[in-house]
C-alpha cells in the first residue's frame, strides 16, 4: 500500500490512532460495565501518549518482526494481496496486543508482584477486541481512507494540468 516513506509514516499515523482510539473504547467500556456514551470520550492526550508508544513499538520491534513471520508463512509474490496484508495484520496484532497489553499494565498498575497476573488478564481481555479490531474495522477502515487520500500517487496518475 504506502510507497514512500511519507506515506508509510502517514498510514503508521492512522492506523496507530484508529487503533488506539477503539482499543481505548473498548477498556473504558469494560472498566464502567459496559458501553455507555461516556466510553467514546476518550481523552486526547491519552490517544496522543498511546499512539506514540504504539508508533515507536510498531515501528522498532513489532513491525519488521511482523513481517518476517508473515513472509514466513505467504509469499507476497504468489497470493494475492488481500492474503499478505491478513497475514502481516494477524503478525501484528499478535505481537503488538501483548505489548501494549504489557505497556498499559506498567502505566496502569506499576510494578509488582501481580504484575504477571495482570498483564496476562489485560492481554487476555483485549486480543479478541484487537484482532477483530484489526482484520473488521480499523485496517479496512484505514486502507479505504489512506487509499483516497493518496489516490493519484499509489496508482501512478500524473496530476492533471489544465492548459487555456
């Protein structure tokens, strides 16, 4: 999808606080017993704090990571591209849940001797959400939005120049 570096750091940008934005909704929804109108206001500089973590995360250790265990597992040369991107997203979550799941418990609840116990239930709680936020709504969501933002340069169009 992104070709330039620009463009992959625009589409690490969305992706990060789409990410984070549901996965946010989704904790304040557990913490208060269910969904309610006030899970949907998340503060901004909680999705700012988090969306970076996410990026240095993603970009550092997860996502080269990632797309090793996905190459490992399809040839981006022989199936079709629908099939590469799922199996570099499922990469992804499955590294980047436990991580952030292990970076919120640190925030969240600090260091101690439950630290394991509650990092596991934080990842457990939030896999099935990440995963489904991942593959259902936020990866197409983003690829739609990413795809009309950058239309003319991902399928090579020249700019159209009107002459008098």
């Amino acid at each position: 999808m992104p070709k330039t570096k620009f463009q992959k750091l625009i589409f690490g940008v969305m992706m990060a606080l789409v990410m984070v934005y549901g996965m946010e909704v989704y904790n304040a929804s557990l913490r208060n017993g269910g969904l309610s109108g006030s899970s949907f206001a998340v503060p901004i500089g909680e999705i700012a704090a988090m969306g970076v973590l996410v990026i240095v995360l993603e970009s550092i250790l997860a996502g080269p990571l990632a797309r090793k265990i996905a190459f490992l597992i399809v040839d981006a040369r022989d199936n079709r591209e629908i099939v590469v991107i799922l199996a570099v997203s499922v990469a992804t979550v499955c590294l980047m849940c436990p991580l952030m799941s292990l970076a919120a418990t640190i925030i969240f609840h600090g260091f101690g001797s439950m630290m394991p116990i509650t990092w596991l239930h934080t990842v457990l709680w939030n896999f099935p959400m990440a995963f489904c936020w991942q593959l259902l709504i936020a990866g197409p969501a983003v690829r739609f939005a990413f795809k009309r933002m950058f239309k003319r340069q991902l399928c090579g169009c020249k700019a159209k120049v009107n002459t008098i």
